[in-house]
C-alpha cells in the first residue's frame, strides 16, 4: 500500500489516478451488452434460456422454472438461525424508519385571487431491483433495494438475481420472505436488466430499474436508461478516511479493508496530516490481510488501489477529499462533527471511530447504495423518490388568468408560438 505525500513532486500524478479510479471500460463490452439486450429484446424468455445455460451453468426448460415460489422463500426462512433472522428483521426495521422519514409530501397552496398551485407526488407502478449473485451473495442489497420501493408505496416489484447450478442461496431467500415475497427470477448480468426494461413472457416491464451489478450490469442500465428510470451507474466500491493524530491505526486499517475485499478494483484511500499514524496504519493493514477469508482480493486491491495520503493539514485533508467525493466517508477526528460542514461531496458520513463503514452497509438505516467514482458530486444515495415522480398541480382561476393573461401571452407571442399566444387571449374577451 503506498503512502504519499502531498508535498512531494509527483502528487500530482498520484491524485489525478484517484480521481480517475471509477472508470469502467463499458466501451469495450457495449457491444456485447447491445446484443444480449436485443436478444431479450426479440426473443424474450427463450434468450433467457440460453444466456442462463451459458453463464449460470443450469437449462431451465420451461417458463415457470425462472421464478423462485413463495414456499422455497418461506421454507427457507422458517430454517435460519434464529440470531440471524432477529438481525435481518432489525436490519429490515431500521432500513424501513429512516426511509419514512424521507418520503415526499403532496401538498396545494391556495392565492388570493383564486389559483390553485401544487404538487401530486405517486409511486411508479412497478419496479425492478437486481441483486448481484456472482461472487458474493448480498442479502443486504436485497433489503436496502426493496424496501425503499415498499415504503414508497410501490404495488409491484419484481427482482432479478442470478443463480448458478440453480442453488438458490437459502439467506437470500428468507431475506425475501421478510420483504413480503416480491416476484423474484433467476436471471442475472444484462440479460435480466434487459427483462426488466423490456418485460419477457414471463418477467414483467418495470418503470425504474436499481441496484448494484458487474460492469455487464452497469452498462445495461446506461444502454436502457430512457427505457425505464434507473437509481445510478455505479462502479467498484470505495472508502475515504479523514483521520487525525487521535484515530487508532488497527481500526484504520481494517476499515479500509472493509473494501478492499468487496473487489479487486475497489479504493481504499485515507488522509491524515499525521505521518505517525500513516505509519502504523500501514502496518496494520498488512497484519489484518492475512486473517482475511477473502485476502487476495483485498491484497490487490490495497496494493494496486489503495493509498493513504499525509497532507499539511486536516483542511488540506478536506480539500482533496472533496475533490475525490468518496462512497463511503469516514471522519475519525478528536472532533468529527465539526468537519462535517465542510464537507461538500460523500456518499455517505460515518462520524467517529465507532461508527466504522459496516455499520452503514447492514443495520444503520441509511441506503447503502450509493454514488461511486466520484459521482457523489451530483448523485445522492439510493431514496424513496427514485421510486417515485411528481405530478405538478395547476388550476387558475378567472380572476387569475385575467390577472396574468397579458404576460402570458406576450411571452408566446414573442417565442412566435401562435397558438399558445390565441389559447390564452381567447379566454381574456
């Protein structure tokens, strides 16, 4: 793991290389996305059969065998261990009280000379969440995905997951049974986004597509977004640590390799103004690798993606973490809540040393599906409201339009728009 100063000549170089770590080749697999999208597209469910038997390694052979029962979901919840169904349930009872408190209101104001304005706030009718299934299997994303969908108030929802050799992964499935049991199909990569975005025999359309995935997955959602609506292009994961002389290098070290075991390609990036605690979490970074179940996966990220920069100061810290606008942003400082103002781009804030980043990905409340590569600067984590639209409310009185009516129609007349400049004189004589 390299450890670079900000005063030295080639920072510059370093920092850019961060700024740039989300970037994802999707021109080099466009191509095939395309194809497997159209295919979908054309072909429906039998495009489905075959993507499945070559990737997932099983054929399913008739319709009915994409879809995952509510008995397989509830058989496999009533089997888990009991500590481990209390903590899906707090997870689910958190994650559902902080999503409420988000949802948007339908509201009227009323004018004294008799207009109406407002706004209707609805849910998308239905909505489709995929949960990767590859390499991991991710429950946590199942119930961060779904249930702002629920909240929202959303009739439908449909998710996709792969399943390899047909196994479906039994906490996955009670994780389902706990969301209620929405429609569930065992189609994975492009191929379920393009089900989704397009519907199949047996897969519905949907109106908003979210959750995480491959690159495959990532440049579907990018080719069907217009389609449907989608939450975001997310990339690998990553994590940011603003820390002082105060932070302990154990818990430093292991937060950042909290990430570095999601991917190869995830960043693991603190800045400290003190060199002492560089050092030694450093150190540290390399005893906890050996303890780790995924230890070559976290061992090339931390070496090829993971840095830990000294800067002058903590404002100087701020400043280039900023710049980088991380996922995950932990601030482990002798005061944390005093930098949080100053902080203008994070996915997420995890403020002081107790509060490491695992808390937020399981039971904290908050989304844990956020903005990566940078793209906090204009996206916000996953909300209620992506899975819903507001409705603009307008009524206007007779007063009202001979009040406005003029200007109205003075504005049309000057865009050369005729008709609309006529709409509004015709109802002023």
């Amino acid at each position: 793991m390299k450890i670079i100063k900000t005063t030295s000549s080639e920072f510059e170089k370093e920092f850019n290389e961060i700024l740039t770590r989300g970037k994802m080749d999707i021109e080099n697999v466009e191509g095939i996305v395309k194809n497997i999208i159209n295919e979908v597209k054309t072909e429906g469910n039998i495009a489905l059969f075959r993507h499945i038997s070559k990737f997932d390694k099983w054929s399913p052979e008739t319709d009915r065998e994409l879809e995952i029962s509510e008995e397989e979901m509830k058989n496999a919840y009533e089997n888990l261990d009991d500590k481990l169904k209390s903590a899906l349930h707090l997870a689910f009872d958190r994650i559902k009280s902080y999503h409420e408190k988000q949802m948007p209101k339908t509201w009227l104001t009323f004018e004294d000379n008799g207009t109406v304005l407002g706004q209707k706030v609805t849910p998308v009718d239905r909505a489709g969440v995929y949960v990767p299934g590859g390499k991991a299997f991710y429950p946590s994303s199942l119930l961060m995905n779904v249930i702002p969908a629920i909240v929202a108030g959303v009739k439908e929802i449909v998710v996709t997951t792969p399943v390899i050799e047909n196994k479906p992964n039994k906490l996955l499935l009670g994780a389902l049974y706990i969301c209620g049991c929405p429609k569930t199909f065992k189609v994975g990569g492009a191929s379920a986004i393009a089900a989704m975005a397009y519907g199949t025999e047996t897969v519905p359309k949907v109106d908003v597509i979210t959750g995480p995935g491959n690159i495959f997955v990532a440049t579907a959602k990018k080719l069907v977004y217009g389609e449907v609506n989608i939450d975001m292009i997310a990339g690998p994961s990553e994590i940011g640590i603003i820390a002082d002389k105060t932070a302990k290098p154990n818990y430093m070290a292991i937060d950042l390799l909290s990430q570095a075991e999601h991917d190869e390609m995830a960043s693991s990036i603190m800045i400290t103004d003190s060199e002492e605690l560089a050092l030694k979490t450093k150190d540290e970074v390399y005893r906890f690798l050996a303890e780790l179940e995924r230890e070559e996966i976290a061992r090339k990220s931390i070496e090829e993606r993971g840095a830990i920069i000294i800067a002058g100061s903590i404002e100087e810290a701020i400043d280039l973490m900023n710049e980088i606008a991380p996922e995950h942003l932990e601030i482990v400082t002798a005061n944390p809540f005093d930098l949080l103002p100053k902080i203008k781009h994070a996915g997420a804030i995890f403020l002081g040393e107790n509060t490491p980043e695992p808390i937020g990905d399981y039971i904290a409340g908050p989304n844990h599906t956020l903005p990566t590569g940078g793209t906090a600067k204009f996206y916000s984590p996953l909300n209620v409201e992506i899975f819903m639209k507001k409705s603009s409310i307008i009524s206007f009185s007779r007063d009202a339009i001979k009040e406005m009516g003029e200007e109205c129609a003075l504005l049309a007349h000057t865009e050369g728009l005729t008709a609309h400049e006529k709409s509004v004189l015709e109802r002023l004589k």
